[in-house]
C-alpha cells in the first residue's frame, strides 16, 4: 500500500501538512517500507485572503497524492484532515523514524 509522509530530512516525521512543499511515497508491505517517489505541492498555509481555507491547494494535493492510502505528518488541521478523509486519503498524525513509523501504521491499515 502507498503512503505519503511529511518530512523536512526524509529520515523523520517532522513536518506539519500546511508547510509541506513535498510528499514522500512509500511503498509498505510485508514488513519493509520502501521509499518509491516524491511529489512536489504548492504548500497548504499560507496568506490568501481569496481563499482562506485553501481548498484549490487541498484539492491539488490529494491530486499528486492519488493512489495513496493514507498521509502521515506531524500536524494536521482539522479542516484538511476532514477534506482529506472526504478525498478518500486517510490521514494521520504521528512523529519518529518514516520507514519504522509506516510499518506499524500499515498494521491498522
């Protein structure tokens, strides 16, 4: 199964959704997570006073995340959790080492 993970070192799970500028894609099965691709999205958050809630930005992530079961970051606002979930893209809120992280999140999955 796909996941997306948020990360400013690709090591850890450190980053929060909205200041996310790249998405990790991994690959997890059997036990082993394996890094696959890298999307590049505009970030959530930031000033808009168009479009305060930034849905054409939401909407173009879940676009480049299609495919994936779920996204993990390190914070989430309730609006994209509720939008993402809506898209079909789980969402989750979780910190540590990606590949270690992804593998017991695959477990509930």
């Amino acid at each position: 199964m796909l996941i997306a993970v948020a990360s400013k070192d690709g090591k850890e799970i450190n980053q929060h959704f909205g200041h996310a500028e790249r998405f990790l894609i991994y690959d997890v099965e059997q036990g082993c997570a394996r890094l696959v691709d890298e999307k590049t999205v505009e970030r959530y958050c930031s000033f808009d006073p168009q479009h305060p809630l930034r849905g054409h930005v939401l909407k173009g992530i879940a676009e480049a995340l299609a495919g994936c079961r779920a996204v993990v970051t390190a914070q989430m606002g309730e609006h994209p959790k509720g939008e993402l979930e809506n898209l079909g893209i789980e969402p989750f809120v979780a910190s540590g080492p990606i590949k270690a992280t992804l593998v017991e999140l695959a477990k509930i999955l």
